[in-house]
C-alpha cells in the first residue's frame, strides 16, 4: 500500500465518522427535545413565569432640552 493510498484512506473514513456522528447527534438532540415536558401555561395569558414586567408610573420624555 502506497502513502497516497494510505491517506486518502485515512481522510476517507474521518469523513464518513464526521457525517455518521453528525447525524447521530442530531438525532439525540431530537429526541431530547421530544422528551422534555411541554410549558403549559395559565388562564392569565402567555405571562413569563421568571420576569416581572415593571411600568413606570408616568411616560418619561426622551428629550435633551426639556
């Protein structure tokens, strides 16, 4: 076996190992995503669980020169 045969061997497999792990990995993404439990979410809309929407009492002005 000839040098050049020997590496084109060897980039030959790492590629196909490249895509077959790709592929792989996108697959148990998938099914992680279809694993975890869906957000069901309440009577209140589609509020955030985590954050608290605070409103200032009155509009302040953008203005430099007020």
């Amino acid at each position: 076996m000839s040098f050049d045969t020997l590496l084109s061997t060897i980039i030959l497999v790492s590629f196909l190992v490249t895509i077959i792990m790709a592929v792989g990995s996108y697959a148990a993404y998938k099914l992680r995503e279809n694993r975890r439990p869906q957000r069901e979410l309440d009577d209140s809309g589609a509020e955030s669980v985590f954050f608290e929407r605070i409103l200032a009492d009155e509009p302040v002005s953008a203005g430099i020169n007020d």
